[in-house]
C-alpha cells in the first residue's frame, strides 16, 4: 500500500495549486482583446506553436536568456528549474516502473523512497536512483547559489537584487526548505533501508543508526508540508512566473500585440515576471540618480498586486532600457504605457486656435520639423541646406505654424488628444499626395510609423542622409574630426535606426562608447518622465555624457533635437546634430550634374 | 613673494570701491584685475538705472579712486591659486605674481548668461538676435541698427533669458533685468523715437527705488508695450527680419510677431573666477556663488579668517547695492586687520 498520511499536505497544495493556476489562465485568456483572440485562433494550429514549445524549453526551463547575460545566474535559475523539472519526470517514470502502471498515485512518485524501501529491485532502477541523486545535487548546488544572491547579491554580479513581498518570503523559505529537507528524508531512509543512491545513501550514513528511526517520519511529513506551503503560496507570489510564462510564450509567438489598452495580454505578462531584479541594474534612474524603488520589477510587482501609485507608473524616462535588458522578454515599456493611459477623460482638443495649415501639392517630400527640432533652429539650417544641395523639391511642412506629431501626449496617457492631432496632421500630410515624410525628430518618427496611417513612406533625417550620400546626391569632405555618436532612445530601442547613422559618421573620425547601439544611454531629457526632479535629471545627463565623452571626442553627435539640448548644457564637449556635421562638410557640386541624374535615382 | 595687507580680487566696482575704502585707512592694497581693463560689466555700460545716470562718470570717478598712493593695481593678472599659509593667505596670478596678506576680499564678481543655451531663442544664429549688453554698447556708440545696417522699425526686449529657467538650471531672478529692459527701452525710443518696443515678461519686478514709476514712465511717456509671455521660438521670415512666436498669457492666444531686433536679457551667473577660486578656498555655495557666513549679520566674512566677500561674486545686485557692500567689505577688513595688530 503506497500510502501515509504524509503524503496529504503534498496532495492537498497541488490540487489547490493546479485549481487555481487553470482558473487564473482561463480568467486572463478569457479578458484578452479582439485582436489578440484573432491572433490565438490564427496561429495555434501552425509552426509557431513548435516554435513556441522550443522557446519554452530554452526559456522556461534552461533559462537560456539570463545564461548569456550572467552565466552564474544562469545556471542557478536552470539547476532550479530545469532541474527540479527533471526530478519529477524521472521521479515519474520511476515511479511508473516500480509500480507496474502509468496511473500510480501522483505522490509516489515524489515520495517514492519512502515507499520504495526494498531497493532498486525493478528495471533500470539503479540507473534511475543515480539520476535522481544526481538531479538533486544539482538542485542543491543552484540553491546554494540562491542563498548566496541574497545575502550578497554582488557575489553574482548583480549590483541590486528585487526587495520582495511576504508572500514571495514565505514562498521563497518554503522553497529553501523544500530540497534539503528532501535529501534528509531520502537519505534518513537510505540509512535504514540502503535504499538510496550516491548522494543519498553517503548521507544517510552521516546520521546516527540511533536517531535515524525516529527521525524519518518527521522529515517526510516536513518535507510534505513544505511542498504545501510552497504550492499554496506560489499562485500569489512571484513563482507565479514559472506556469505563467508557459503561457506569455505561447501569446508572443502566436503574435499577440501588447496594445493600447489594458487586457488578459497585461495580465500574463505582470504575471510572467520572476523579479530577477535585471532591471533594476539596466535602469539610469537607479545608477545614475539614486532612484531604486521605481523600476520596472516594482511597476510590474504593484500592478500585479494592483498596489500601482502614481510615482511608480510616472517616474519612468521609458528610455526601454529594460525592455532591452528584461530576460523574460516582457514589453515593459508598452505595458507601463497602458497604466499612464487615461480611460475617463474625453478628447477635448486643446489645439483649436491653430491655423489650418495648407498642403501644398506637387512636392516630392515633406519635411515635418517637429516641435523639439523648431527649439533648435541650427538643425532646421542645416536640413535645408542638405535639401538645397541635394536639388529636392521639398515643402517644409511645419516651417511657420504646425501642430504637434502627438507622442508626448500619448506618453503621458492623453490618448484621444493624441489622436486628434495625428487625425489632423494625417490630412495635411496625405493631401499633399508626395513620396517621401522625412522628419529630424525621433519622436515625430516613431510616432508617425505607428499612429498614424500615411500614404507614404516616412524616414528620420538619418535614413534619409544616409540615402542620399549613398546614390551620390550629396558628397561631403574628407573630415578627421573626431566624433563619438551618440543612439536616441527612440531612433535606436525604439526604431531599430542603428546602421544609418554610423554609415553618415564614417566620413569622419568615428569613435566608439561603451554605450552603443541597444545599450545607449538616455540623455535625461525625456519627455516621457514629467515628474523627474531637475537636480535628478541633471545626475543622468552628466553621467552620459561622462560615458560617452570619455576618450575625448571633438564632437558628440546625436540625431534628436532634445538629446542634443540635454546635452549642449552639459558643457562637456561640442554637441552636434547628424544633420549639422552634414551640412558643415557638404562638398558643392555643379546642380547642372544633379538634375541629370535625378531621373535615374530612387530616392526624390 | 610680495607682502600687503590685503589682496582685493577682481577691478569691477566691488573691488575698487573696497580697494579705495582701504587705502584711505592706510592699508596697502593690492588690486588684481583678469582682464586688461578695469571696471569689470561696468565696461560695456551706457547709462545706469534708474536715474540714466552716464556710465562713464563712475568710470571715471573708479578711475580716479584706482590711482590712491596705498594700492598697486595689476591688470591680466587673473588668479590661479588663493591657498591659506599659516595665518597668511597666499594669492598667486596667471603672469607669475605671488603675494602674501593677511587679507583677501573676493570681488570677482558675475558673469552673463550664454545665450547660445538656449537655441530656441536663435543667439548666434540668427544676426538680428543680440543681448542686452550688445544692445547697451549700441546704445553707447549712438547706432541701434540691424545686421544690414539698417534702422530697426520694431524691437522686441525678452527678460529672464538664464534667469528662472528650470530647463537651464537656473531658478533664481537676476534681479536686475526687468528695470535694466525698462531702462534699455526707454534708451531705445530716445535715440530713435519711431521704433516700436516691445518687452516679453514672465513677471515685471520693479522691486527698486523709482523702478516702478519708471516703468510707469516708459509706457506713459515712451509707449514701450508690455508683453506677459516667454518667447518660445523664434525664425527668420523671408524678408530677413525675425518672427517670435509666444503664448500671450494675459490674452490666453498664441502671439507671433515679426521684430528686427530681438534683445535677450542675458541673466547673471557667477563668474568663472567666482566659481574656481571659491571652489579652492571652498566658499562656494548655491549656483557657484560665494557664501558668506551670515547674510544678515556678516555678510562680508566667510567662514575663514581673513577671507572676505564683496559685490555680485555672492548674488546677483544692482550697482549702487555692490558700491555700498564694498564699503561694508572694507570697513570689515580694516576691523580685522586692526585686530590682529593689537
């Protein structure tokens, strides 16, 4: 008979468990918004499915992403997880084996020492006895790492760990417990009945014959109600992340869109969070400024537990440098965007004073300054300059009056403002029925690739100099000043703009930093952080351009206009434009040769 | 090493007026001045709020005083290094000059805000952007005129240009700006009494003595018009005149106009020398300004004996306010140096 009462708290936490995580998933899938529920039903049946299950193998039990970016932390949450995983399935088959049937209770399994106690007297035991050894030793080494994280986090490379609820304290001692309580139930067993393998059998030794007989059933039961306690606790703390991210795996490759508004999508992810605390360490709030309690672990940790206070969701510079950094892949930013949106206030447009602005027809681009670049007239120069050189026939769109491309607004949750200035620009921008929109903001950019529905194609200034120096429209001059560049935050996390740019800069001296591309810095000049103290915003603005003016460059170049006013009063080094080093060095060509060739050329 | 009983830093009006306050009481002063030419901001100056009284009659009553029998002044003599030794204080300049005194008075004074800061505003873009101390040596060579040398129909005067401006860092008043722009713009309409002026305030501060009822006096008497609202933008038109854009806050409507000269009212911040030698002797407080040890009771002590502050190098003043703490400055230091004699 393969049953004690022990095995009772185990029984009753996983079927407590299990009830509440398929409750959980049918409530979230249930709140997910049309969209995504098309994009379920699209794609369940199709290759991303596999595509999916190898992620979740790669990610949810080897935990591949945290691998690569600190192998010691790696290999604690793999030994864990994968780990622990492999336990039960091997402890399965065991049990399956031993007992002669696949429908053996579930606990034998877990508990299969206890009940097993005349050996390995079945096929392949002694090979299975090893492995589950084996197994649990690897758990073990992975939780003396998890100790070590936290009492000195710094030992693993993290410069700061997550500060955790009680529910995850109570779930994390109970998950301490779980495996060293294991082995001394297995191995107080193995002394009596030598039923243990390498590592249990050598410990069971250790313990006194005298004590062993008494000591047995106590660690069975304790082992068994730590399991409880852990599988009780764990729908309502972070572990929460281990069935969820299943799930959140599932969506993402099914292509399920965070969107603009809050659904079951918002939840999966809250939920996918381990509160790794990877975040924190990739947050400028936190290591240039000071700021720990606000990062994107404690936003998704509040909003979990619907806790959220203002500072929390506003006191972001949404630079997505977590994004970037986040090992689970979660969209951080664009959640966190769905928390600043606000539902109850109506689309008053405060813009009715503007002027209508004109189009003008027959014009092959536009050219839409945008707000922020009109602060910085040097780059509107010199973007006309590039223009005349390169013989465009170009309206310059916002020259005396515009409107907002909309973005700010939306970053700060006024979306159906927003939209009312996207309605607006949208007219004036389609009637004109040109080739191309080339902007100088990044803002403007990327809010025009994604909110607005143009019928035509829009480029950053960046993309658009890089084209014409590449068809030979403009040329510029041998240069040796020397330049460090420096990546927007929304040309570069957040518009994938990381080639152009540089392209340009190889006519001059480029240096690099050591925050380049996906792991630039912002300039604190964010509009999307409307409550960050000035003082605080300075702290982060100095320690950019410390980083990036360290080998000394003549000339920091950047390709947005409030990264280049962030940093001009900086005081560090010249701060230029892309399109001002341009223009400084165009070489003038005959306009005779242009017009020629013109007709043969993509870009107009 | 060269002995006197105090080195004064810094040949504006501060450091004169203590200077010469000093050798009166028969203290031999040395006088080190950076630049060339004494005066300091007193240079450029044309005539003096609020009474329009001509700069160059303080400059030559300044003069006068710099030429007492018990004060040797050196000119490009811009200081390196002010390090205390035992009771001494030693003050060492850029052309090798070391003296030893038991006394320095820190006098160094201010300097404008750059404008260039702020782009927006198109300073050292546009030619029809100047600030208000260009505007002031316009006014003193008698030629308020545009970039093509023409005569300006419209001038537009903007307050609070590096003063009270979070985006620059700089939250403090320059104090002196708004009766400076009632004072410019006056000057304005009587060299050339057609132009149009305009000043853009976010707040006019007549806190002076006379400063209101000259304010009063510049829209009654001179027709200068008052504008609440910060120039946001500003562009060139094709004609090549300027075109400011801001938002009239009184009216609540967004206001262009077109302007052929647009006056930034560059605000006051601590000059280099300020900053460095109060960073040395470590005196620095809000802003790079010198701290003194109590601002109502000791305003001229620091927290170091024998070191002591006059004029705009602690906070932004008016001329007058700067003459009459100099003196306070000088009267201080002759009390300490007659301490330690006894």
């Amino acid at each position: 008979m393969n049953y004690h009462p022990f095995v009772i708290p185990f029984t009753v936490g996983a079927l407590f468990l299990f009830g509440v995580v398929f409750y959980k998933f049918y409530a979230w899938i249930a709140a997910l918004d049309r969209k995504q529920k098309f994009m379920v039903k699209q794609n369940i049946f199709s290759f991303k499915t596999i595509r999916a299950i190898g992620e979740i193998f790669r990610e949810a039990l080897v935990h591949h992403n945290i691998y690569k970016k600190n192998p010691v932390l790696g290999y604690m949450h793999m030994s864990l997880a994968f780990g622990w995983f492999l336990l039960i399935v091997v402890g399965k088959i065991k049990a399956s084996l031993y007992a002669g049937t696949f429908f053996e209770p579930p606990w034998l399994g877990i508990f299969f020492n206890f009940f097993a106690v005349d050996g390995h007297a079945f096929s392949y035991g002694e090979m299975l006895t090893f492995t589950m050894d084996f197994l649990l030793l690897i758990i073990l080494s992975g939780l003396a790492l998890a100790i070590i994280k936290r009492v000195k986090s710094s030992l693993l490379g993290m410069r700061k760990t997550t500060k955790h609820s009680r529910f995850d304290r109570i779930a994390l001692s109970s998950l301490w417990f779980i495996f060293p309580l294991r082995l001394m139930a297995e191995s107080t067993t193995a002394s009596l009945h030598g039923n243990g393998g390498f590592l249990t059998n050598s410990v069971g030794h250790l313990i006194p014959s005298a004590i062993a007989p008494y000591a047995e059933l106590p660690l069975w039961w304790a082992y068994s109600i730590s399991l409880f306690v852990f599988f009780v606790a764990l729908p309502y703390s972070r572990y929460m992340h281990i069935p969820t991210e299943v799930v959140l795996i599932l969506l993402r490759n099914w292509g399920a869109d965070t969107g603009e508004q809050l659904s079951g999508y918002t939840d999966i992810q809250l939920n996918s969070c381990s509160r790794c605390g990877i975040c924190i360490d990739a947050c400028q709030l936190n290591f240039a400024a000071g700021i720990s309690d606000v990062q994107s672990v404690y936003f998704v940790r509040d909003a979990r537990y619907k806790t959220l206070s203002d500072e929390v969701v506003n006191n972001c510079l949404m630079c997505g440098r977590c994004s970037n950094e986040c090992p689970v892949g979660l969209e951080l930013t664009l959640v966190r965007q769905q928390f600043r949106n606000k539902q109850e206030i109506p689309g008053k447009f405060y813009y009715e004073y503007t002027e209508p602005v004109e189009s003008k027809a027959g014009v092959d681009v536009i050219y839409y300054a945008g707000c922020m670049t009109h602060l910085t007239p040097s780059i509107i120069i010199s973007m006309k300059k590039i223009f005349e050189a390169a013989g465009v026939n170009y309206w310059f769109m916002d020259e005396d009056k515009g409107v907002c491309c909309g973005r700010p607004l939306r970053q700060q949750g006024f979306i159906q403002q927003s939209k009312n200035l996207v309605i607006k620009n949208s007219r004036i921008i389609n009637s004109a029925r040109a080739k191309l929109l080339v902007t100088s903001c990044p803002i403007c950019y990327k809010s025009f690739r994604e909110e607005y529905n143009l019928n035509l194609p829009v480029m950053h200034h960046t993309e658009y100099i890089e084209g014409l120096l590449a068809d030979g429209r403009i040329t510029l001059n041998a240069s040796n000043v020397t330049v460090v560049y420096h990546d927007p935050c929304e040309l570069g996390r957040g518009a994938n703009i990381y080639e152009q740019p540089r392209n340009i800069l190889r006519n001059f001296s480029l240096i690099e930093s050591d925050y380049e591309k996906e792991n630039s810095l912002c300039c604190g000049g964010s509009l999307s952080d409307a409550i960050l103290d000035l003082r605080l915003q300075l702290k982060i603005r100095d320690h950019a351009l410390g980083e990036l003016t360290k080998d000394k460059p003549e000339v920091l170049v950047t390709a947005c206009p409030l990264c280049k006013k962030s940093f001009v009063h900086g005081n560090k080094a010249r701060v230029m434009d892309i399109a001002e080093i341009v223009a400084g060095n165009l070489k003038v060509i005959a306009r005779k040769k242009q017009s020629v060739r013109k007709e043969e050329l993509q870009l107009v | 090493m060269n002995k006197a009983d105090v080195v004064v830093i810094g040949g504006g009006p501060a450091g004169i007026e203590a200077a010469y306050n000093l050798a009166r009481d028969n203290h031999k002063v040395v006088l080190v001045e950076k630049e060339k030419e004494i005066f300091g901001h007193m240079q450029t100056a044309y005539t003096l709020f609020p009474n329009f009284q001509d700069a160059s009659e303080i400059r030559s009553s300044l003069l006068q005083k710099t030429k007492h029998g018990n004060i040797t002044l050196y000119n490009n003599s811009e200081v390196t290094q002010v390090s205390r030794e035992n009771d001494f204080w030693r003050v060492q300049t850029i052309n090798g000059l070391d003296f030893i005194a038991p006394a320095v008075l820190l006098a160094s004074g201010f300097k404008t805000f750059d404008a260039r800061y702020k782009e927006e505003l198109g300073y050292g873009i546009y030619k029809g952007v100047i600030t208000s101390v260009e505007f002031e040596e316009m006014l003193k060579v008698g030629k308020i005129q545009t970039a093509n040398g023409e005569k300006p129909r419209r001038i537009a005067f903007l307050n609070c240009v590096g003063s009270r401006d979070e985006k620059v860092g700089n939250h403090y008043c320059s104090r002196v700006c708004c009766i400076n722009a009632v004072k410019l713009s006056i000057e304005a309409k009587k060299q050339l009494p057609e132009v149009e002026a305009y000043c853009f305030y976010m707040d006019i501060r007549m806190s002076g003595q006379f400063y209101e009822e000259l304010y009063r006096k510049s829209q009654e008497d001179f027709d200068v018009n008052y504008i609440r609202g910060r120039i946001s933008e500003v562009a060139p038109t094709i004609d090549n005149r300027l075109q400011v854009k801001c938002e009239d806050t009184l009216s609540q409507t967004p206001l262009k106009m077109t302007v052929d000269l647009l006056v930034l009212m560059i605000g006051i911040e601590a000059s280099e020398g300020t900053a460095r030698i109060g960073e040395q002797v470590g005196v620095n407080g809000e802003y790079n300004f010198s701290k003194s040890i109590s601002l109502h009771t000791a305003d001229n002590k620091t927290k170091h004996q024998g070191f002591f502050l006059a004029g705009t190098c602690k906070r932004p003043l008016t001329v007058p306010e700067t003459m009459a703490d100099a003196r306070a400055a000088a009267l201080e230091i002759d009390l300490y140096l007659k301490s330690l004699s006894q």
